[in-house]
C-alpha cells in the first residue's frame, strides 16, 4: 500500500534555472539507494532465516545509518550543501533523509517506525549506540524528506521493478530476486555470514539475559 505523500509546501520541484546551479546528483544517488537497499534487504532476509529478524536487521542498519557511519550521507554530501535529486533541491542533509526511509523500508520496516524518533528506538535500543537516530529527528523537516524515501519505496518509484518486502516470507519475490541481482555473490556471501555472526551474537546475548533474570528470580 503506498504511504501518505509528503506535503506539497515542502518538497515541490525547483525552477529548472535555480536547479542549473547545483550538481546533479540524480543518477548517482539512486544507484545509491538501489545498492543499499538491496544490502539490506539481503541481510533481512538472512535475519529472518536465523530467526533473530528485527533485532539484527536493526543493529546493521543503525550501524550503517548512524552519525559518522558508513551511509551517513548527511556527512559526507554536506549538511547544508544543495544537489538537484530529480527536479528537487535538495541538501546533503536530505537526502540523508531520503535514504534513511527508502532503505529501511527495503530492510521491512514500517512507515510508522521510520517516521519518529520512537519508532527509531524500536529498531534498535542497544547501549552501544545511544540515540543513533537523534541526527534524523532534529529538525521538523526531517520528517518529510524521511517519508518522502519511504514513498519512492512504497510507490515503486525508484525502480519500478521494487516492492516491498514480504517480511513474512522467506523466499524472495521476482522483484526481490532482481533486487539481489544488484549484489556480487562476493558481497551475497559476505552479507550472509555477517548475519549469521550477528544473529549468533544476539541469541547468546539474549540466553545470557534469560539466565540472570532466572537467577534473580530464585
């Protein structure tokens, strides 16, 4: 089902004179887009197999997406530095945003989750990274460029060969498959067994937790 379109107010295409004057960075930011989003969805989908999916599928993602991390766009693009992103102007900063709701619906988030610093708690809470997400949500603008990712996503617009993942299934759909296709078997492989590290990870965590809350209940 396609999201809520963001408001008009805010993102409407740029006069083409203006636009001139930026770098366009349409065609590579896309790529961009396509080649995280199919990371992640490929790691979801081996969460999913090792059965500890959203948990490591979050850790990864706000891993990547956090301040200084390797998709902190906003960084390295500039805060404040203007692009033309599809008859958009557009800062670093948002299309740092832009990112965060179009690849982490490819990880199967929901909209709801990837439009607030609540939901953002929900992908991923651990100590190591307190409020990784805080970048995302300083601004009320923020929100919009984040659904503004999440509607390319949702709606198909970024390829149209995309669709939502099935978080409930673990064998990938046609669009999924072609989405993987993205990937070498190198970084198949190496996406793999990061997964399963992680997820290795996080069970022995969680038995850990289990077994002091058992002791502390004798």
């Amino acid at each position: 089902m396609a999201s809520e379109e963001a408001p008009n107010s805010v993102l409407q295409k740029t006069d083409v004179q203006v636009l001139a004057s930026y770098p366009n960075i349409t065609s590579s930011f896309s790529k961009t887009l396509k080649n995280n989003a199919a990371y992640i969805a490929y790691y979801a989908m081996w969460d999913k197999d090792q059965g500890t999916y959203p948990a490591g599928t979050g850790l990864e993602f706000a891993s990547k997406v956090k301040s200084g991390g390797e998709w902190d766009y906003k960084r390295t693009l500039g805060p404040s530095t203007k692009y033309e992103y599809n008859g958009y102007a557009m800062r670093g900063e948002d299309l740092g945003n832009v990112h965060y709701g179009f690849v982490g619906r490819a990880a199967g988030f929901a909209p709801t989750i990837l439009r607030s610093a609540a939901g953002a708690y929900q992908i991923y809470s651990g100590t190591s990274m307190p409020n990784w997400w805080s970048s995302y949500f300083d601004d009320p603008i923020d929100q919009q460029y984040i659904n503004f990712g999440i509607n390319m996503w949702d709606n198909g617009t970024l390829p149209k060969t995309l669709s939502a993942m099935q978080t409930e299934s673990m064998t990938p759909s046609i669009e999924d498959a072609q989405l993987f296709n993205l990937l070498t078997d190198s970084e198949k492989k190496e996406i793999e067994e990061k997964a399963k590290k992680n997820s290795a990870k996080i069970k022995k965590e969680l038995k850990e937790q289990e077994q002091k809350q058992q002791q502390e209940n004798k």
